[in-house]
C-alpha cells in the first residue's frame, strides 16, 4: 500500500494552470489563484517545495486545526515544516512554515518576511472580523517577499491582482474553473428508492433514500452543535448497522463512550464542542478513509474542514455562531457544496436538496470588499514607530491607509488638519475641530437685557414664564394671546388693576325656574363628567344646591377645562360661572439666574474665541463632519495624544489583534489590580459566552474595561465597553481544572470538552503572545510579561499536532456505503 501510495504521487503530473502559476512565481510574480476546491491549488506550492525553496515559505491557513492537518501531512512526506498558530511556535526557522496569517504580523511591522507568503482562502479578507488583519497583512507585506493568494470561492479575484499592482507589486492572476468532479444536484424527494415504514424521522427517511440510491458517503450542514447531534442520533438510531465499524483502543480513548457508540454505525458529528483528539484524531481520519458514512457538521466550522464526502447535504438557510443567528452567504454555500466529490474515488459529486433547502443554483463566489473597520493596532504600531523617529505619526499612518484593499483610501480622520497645518484651536483632529467650531455654546437674551449662556429646556409654571414683546419681556398670561391652544372655555380676565392676568370661564350650571338655590348642570358639563369614573349616572333631571357643586368641583374642574385650577365659582344671573386659572400649568422654557423662564428669546451663535477670527470657521463648521472616524476614537479612548503620538494604553494596545489590548491596557492601570490575578482572568478574552454561569472573580476584568471605556462600542473592537469575545467565567473554570483535573460535571448542552481545550488554548495563546511581545517601559507591563512566562511553564503543555491513531487493517478497506434493505 505503502510503495502504491509513493508510486502514484511520484507520477503526479501538473495540469497546465498549475505550471503557469508555479512558471508565473519563477518569474518574480505574486499569483493570485482562482480555483475550485478540489482542484489542487495547494498542490502548486508543493510543486514549489519539491523542486527546492531558496528561501523559508509561510504557509498560512484560516484555522488551527487545519494548520495542523497539514503540518502532519507535510512532516509524513519527511519535510522539514515548524508550525506558529498562537497556541504553539515550533521549529520556526524550518524551510516551511504553517501558520495562521495573524503571527506573521510582528515581522512585517519590522519590514522583515520570508522569501515566499501563501494566504490560503484568501476570501478571508472579507470577514467582518478577521479581514481587516489579512489586509493589512497583505499590504504590509516586504517587497522582496513574495505573495501566493489561494481561493475557490471569490468572485473578483481580478481586482485583487490590482490591488497588488497599485500598491507596488507585480501580481498576475491564474485563473481554472473546471472542477476536478463535477458536480450534480439531486431532490431527494424525487428518489424511487422506497424507504422501509421502519425508518421514522424526516432526515433519517431522506438520508437512506439517499443511502439506497448510493449517495454515500454523506456530509450534511446542520445550523448549530444540538442540531447537528441530533440529526446524527436519530440517523444512527434509525438505519440499520449491516457493516458495524470497530475502534482500535487507541481510537476508543479519544472518542469516548457517547461518540464510539455512534461511529460504530458509521455515524459521527462533527463541531466546535468536540475536544481536537476527537475531531482530528478520530472522525476526520475515517472520513478521509471513507469508513464514515454520514457525517454531521455544523455550518459555522465548515471552512475548517478538510475532507470531502461523495454528497453534501446543508439542511437550513441560516446557522448560529455565538449568540447569534445568521444567514449561509451564497459563497459559504458554494464552499460547503465543493466538498462533495473526492477525487480520485468519485466521478461525480452531489449536491443533495431536500424540500426548502439550499440549492446548488444558490451558490456563487464572493465578491470581496475590504471590511467596514481598520486595524487599528496596527495603525498604531505604525504611529508609534513615526513617533520614535520624531515624526509626525498620522502621516505614517495614511501611508500604510493608502495601501488598503479599496480605489478609495478610508477616512483616517486628519486629512484636513494635515492640509491646513497648525490652526488657533491646536486640534489635529477634524471630527474635533468640526465638533469644537459648532456653535454649541448658544446665547440668549434674559430677562434684564442680558447676554447669558442658554441652558437646556426645562417645565415651568405659567406665572414663571414670560415671552418678548417688541423689546421687552412681559408675563405670557398678561395676554390673551397667551392662552392660545390651553384649555377650555371662554378667555376672561382674573386680576384686577394694572397687573393683567388672564384665564378662561366655564358655565357650570343654570337654575331651576321656581325652585330657589336649585341648579341643574349644562349639558356640556354633563357629558363630560358622564366620561369620567364615578360620574356615568349623571342625568339630566338632577338638581344641585350650589354648596354641593362647590364641595366637589375643585376636585373635576381639571379635567373639565383642560388643566386648569378653579379660581372661583359666582351666581350671574342664574348661572355658576366657574374662573379657570393656568398659571400652574407647566410649559417648557430656558430659566434664567432671575427664575423666570423665557419662551423662545433672541439668541445668536457663541463660537469659541479662537474660532472667531480663524479663517478656517467656515469649513469646520460646514464641511467636517463631527461624526466619529479611526483618528476621534483613539482620543476618545486615549490611545493618542492631541499629537497623534500613542499613550501608553494606545502601546499597549498596539501591541494585541482585535479589543484584547484595551482590556490588557485597562486591567494595568488599576494599579490594585494584582498581576497575578489578571494573568489567570485574561482567559476571559477570548472565552465568549458558553463559561458564563461559572462566573465569580474574574469579572473584575470587564469592570477595569467598563472603567476606562464605559458603555463604549466601537465595531471590532469593543461592544458596551468590553472587548468583542469577552465572555466571564473561564478564567474560573480553568483554575478548576487545573487545580483537581477535569470534572465532567463542568459539561452541558451549552459547554463541552472542545470548548475547555478551546479556551484553555486561547489562554494558552495571549500568554504567550505577551511574552513575545515588545518590551515597554512600564513597570506592571514588564510583571505581567514575567507572570506570563511563569504559567506558561507552569501549566501550558502546547497542543502538538496529533498524528492520528494508524487505522486498523479493517478500517484501511475501501467499504460500500450502499444501504441495502427489504
């Protein structure tokens, strides 16, 4: 088997796009390459390596597990491969490197690289997350280092190649679209096989349909991890197990009860909860082998699978990631159904549809656009680097801005300042300058003629309030005019001598003719009163004594006139006129140091003093827009000064991917907040929300990011002041483990084994991130660097890439997965 195997990779020959690439790289070219999945893009850089590397090449991939997989596969060929993915750095010198593109960060901020860059899925670069550190990555990459960009599912890869050229480069595009298997689709509800009644349950009843009709092996989508075991059970429970597959011991310890009982069946699921052994160590061997015969994966991990299945099945328009619901782009369609079809072993790939699923017409490449943010630590590092040559550090900035993947460079948020140079108000900033030329001091006149600073709106009784009158003040109930849409009745006036206040009257009640002190309420009255509680029997035959109207109407004359207070109730001529008085009533006006409250007074526009005279006011107050850009930000969150020049929060900062560094930054300066105890919390950063419930300490984390940002979100970054996968409780958990081992009770529906092995690697990770990390004045700095190195030695045993166990003489047999049942 051995010898065939070495035989048939030594008789592997190119196709002609492969050659162009690898002639078009000879050549001093960067290649973008724009192939299915499938048809051997890797197999290009391989050519490379086997032909001799002059110089080391990194070969970078979107996942750890990935990395893994072919540092394995690699290593099995004899080549001399080291691997850098956070969570571990070996052998970093070799001729080839494995890596995700994120480490290879520091050195091209140092101008430094290897002679060749492979960026694997390159459509990477348009992930909301993760884009903006591809791009810059690529844009920051040494000239003499060259570049080999890998996709099957971008739509534009023409404008990469330009993208390239503009910056400097010289970049050609190799171009094959025939798949290596083509594809087909079938409706499964159009299958004739007929599916025994024994077989209940809609994905089982379609899964051996397609099973009969000699689909198999399957790779089916599920939205979520529950779904996805879910459907696997109810498969393995309702097919029948002609061909029962056995596990080495070995197998058997990675797998675990729960998982060995279903594989045995040939089923198995495959997410982001299972531990890597289980995953890499047990379930993608054999479905690589073809021993699996139905594999139930969850959408969100579909980019980090490297197997292929003769059908593909995806059984929802939408998949959960976190805590959140999304739609399947049509690209990650596109990459889900190219894993159908294994070539060399199938002459036709499916694409398998049931009723209201996704179809393959669905499907189509990814035009790439750069992501919405930038990399601001990056940017900053940048800045940095200026500031320590004495250099202006926005400038610095733009440069490496004027590089990004986009005809139009992003708005920094200095480019009107760098114009115009040094202006009166010494803001740099043209959010700042906008915000800081807006009138937003507002002068009124008061009501002693003079000019004072408006303050905000607030309610004031009537009697307060005054409105201008020509060119003076006077009490807006001193007119008429003032009771304009208040209250109900007819306007009258209440005071008596100079001092005119008015108000409005109101016809109670008439007398009963012949029947002295007797009153009967008006009709109006009556109706209204009717609408109020405790007042619907009111009819109109009932008689009053006056004393009784007096008694309760103060209590309804509010609600009679619209507000008013009853000011008082007189006999004219056989009626009760009541007098409604609104002075109490409240309207909004601006309050003066006198407390009067003005409506609607003279006011003009306060510009500050240095603006007053600068010539350029008009344009800060009409042409910058105040709106927040990259540049207001950082001041906001104090990571530069008003020179452009990095604090020592934006440092730190600089020297993290994402939020991380602002919670690392935050966290130092609490200067109560012991190192020891923040080196364990920093679990925390990358843990997400599946740990929460084992929350108790390590919140003071968040509460240090709270104190310096509060409830600030900016996209990318940080979302109501915490870093974007901030989540509390595995700095807790993790301690746990360590001190009394692992405690299955830990596990849920919500937390499993790959989610522990997952945090405990980001931990991992970070630590070892800090203490790669540049050198920096700072005392607790140089501590929490010390106190990095001291747990990772303490505790951090570096996942190896794990060799899968050899599979068994059985499990090496090429097997039919034709269902054949009665």
């Amino acid at each position: 088997m051995n010898g065939l195997g070495s035989l048939e990779i030594n008789l592997k020959i190119p196709d002609l796009w492969q050659q162009e690439a690898v002639r078009s790289l000879n050549q001093g070219f960067d290649v973008v390459v724009d192939a299915p999945t499938g048809a051997g893009k890797t197999y290009i850089f391989e050519l490379l390596v086997e032909k001799g590397l002059r110089r080391q090449a990194v070969f970078t991939v979107p996942t750890r597990a990935l990395a893994n997989d072919i540092l394995i596969e690699w290593r099995a060929r004899g080549w001399d491969v080291g691997i850098a993915t956070g969570d571990v750095a070996e052998n970093l010198e070799a001729p080839v490197v494995v890596a995700t593109l994120e480490t290879q960060r520091s050195r091209f901020l140092e101008r430094k690289g290897p002679g060749l860059l492979v960026v694997d899925e390159y459509q990477m670069l348009a992930d909301q997350i993760r884009g903006v550190s591809y791009e810059l990555a690529i844009a920051m990459t040494p000239e003499d280092t060259q570049l080999l960009l890998l996709s099957g599912s971008v739509g534009n890869p023409g404008d990469l190649v330009e993208w390239l050229n503009r910056i400097g480069r010289r970049a050609a595009l190799v171009s094959h679209r025939h798949r290596p298997v083509p594809l087909e689709e079938i409706h499964l509800d159009s299958l004739n096989e007929r599916v025994p009644s024994s077989i209940r349950g809609f994905w089982p009843r379609l899964i051996a349909r397609a099973l009969m009709a000699d689909l198999g092996p399957i790779l089916v989508f599920a939205p979520q991890r529950k779904a996805a075991e879910k459907i696997a059970r109810h498969i393995a429970g309702a097919l029948p197990i002609i061909d029962p597959l056995v596990l080495s011991r070995e197998q058997k310890s990675m797998a675990g009860n729960r998982l060995e009982k279903m594989i045995k069946s040939r089923i198995a699921f495959h997410h982001s909860g299972l531990s890597y052994q289980q995953r890499a160590g047990v379930v993608e061997p054999l479905a690589k082998a073809g021993q699996l015969r139905v594999v139930v994966a969850t959408t969100g991990l579909a980019a980090g699978i490297n197997f292929s299945m003769r059908s593909v099945l995806v059984t929802d328009n939408e998949y959960t990631s976190g805590q959140m619901q999304y739609l399947i782009r049509p690209d990650e369609l596109l990459q889900m159904f190219g894993r159908a079809g294994r070539r060399g072993l199938d002459e036709i790939g499916y694409v398998l549809v049931a009723p209201d699923r996704p179809r393959l017409s669905e499907s189509r490449p990814l035009v790439v656009r750069r992501p919405p943010t930038l990399e601001w630590p990056s940017l900053l590092a940048v800045m940095q680097a200026a500031a320590d040559r004495e250099e202006d550090p926005f400038p610095a900035a733009l440069d490496l801005m004027r590089r990004l993947y986009t005809a139009v460079t992003p708005t920094l948020g200095v480019e009107r300042s760098l114009e115009t140079g040094g202006m009166p108000c010494g803001l740099r900033i043209d959010a700042l300058r906008a915000r800081h030329a807006r009138p937003l001091v507002v002068e009124m006149l008061d009501s002693h003629g003079v000019w004072v600073q408006r303050p905000e709106l607030e309610p004031m009784d009537l009697d307060h309030v005054l409105r201008r009158v020509g060119q003076h003040w006077r009490p807006i109930l001193s007119s008429p005019d003032g009771l304009a849409n208040l209250g109900r009745g007819s306007i009258c006036r209440l005071s008596e001598g100079t001092e005119k206040v008015y108000g409005r009257q109101f016809i109670i009640a008439v007398d009963v003719a012949d029947r002295e002190g007797s009153f009967r309420l008006t009709k109006t009255v009556r109706r209204m009163l009717r609408s109020m509680p405790d007042w619907n029997t009111v009819g109109p035959t009932r008689e009053w004594a006056e004393p009784e109207i007096r008694r309760w109407l103060p209590d309804v004359i509010s609600e009679l006139t619209g507000g008013g207070r009853l000011f008082d109730l007189s006999d004219r001529s056989g009626r009760l006129v009541a007098r409604i008085s609104f002075g109490h009533v409240e309207m909004p006006a601006y309050r003066d140091e006198h407390g009067c409250g003005l409506l609607d007074p003279p006011d003009r526009k306060a510009y500050p003093v240095e603006c007053q005279h600068c010539s350029e006011l008009p344009d800060c107050e009409n042409q910058l827009s105040p709106r927040s850009s990259p540049a207001s930000a950082w001041m906001r969150l104090r990571l530069i000064d008003r020179l452009g020049r990095p604090t020592r929060r934006g440092a730190i900062f600089s020297f993290f991917h994402h939020g991380e560094g602002l919670a690392v930054a935050a966290a130092l300066e609490d200067e109560d907040y012991p190192i020891e105890d923040l080196a364990f919390d920093l679990a925390n950063l990358r843990a997400g929300h599946r740990f929460e419930e084992f929350a108790r300490t390590s919140a003071r984390l968040a509460n240090a990011c709270r104190a310096c940002y509060g409830e600030a979100t900016f996209e990318g970054y940080l979302i109501r002041g915490l870093p974007t996968h901030y989540g509390d409780g595995a700095a807790e958990v993790l301690a746990e483990v360590g001190a009394s081992g692992l405690n299955r009770e830990l596990f849920s529906d919500v937390l499993r084994p790959g989610d522990l092995e997952r945090a405990r690697l980001e931990w991992w990770s970070l630590l070892r991130h800090i203490t790669h990390a540049p050198d920096f004045d700072w005392e607790r700095w140089c501590s929490l660097k010390d106190q990095a190195t001291r747990l990772l030695k303490a505790y951090a045993a570096p996942m190896e890439a794990i060799r899968p166990p050899n599979l068994t003489v059985a499990q090496s047999k090429r097997i039919s997965h034709r269902l054949w049942v009665r």
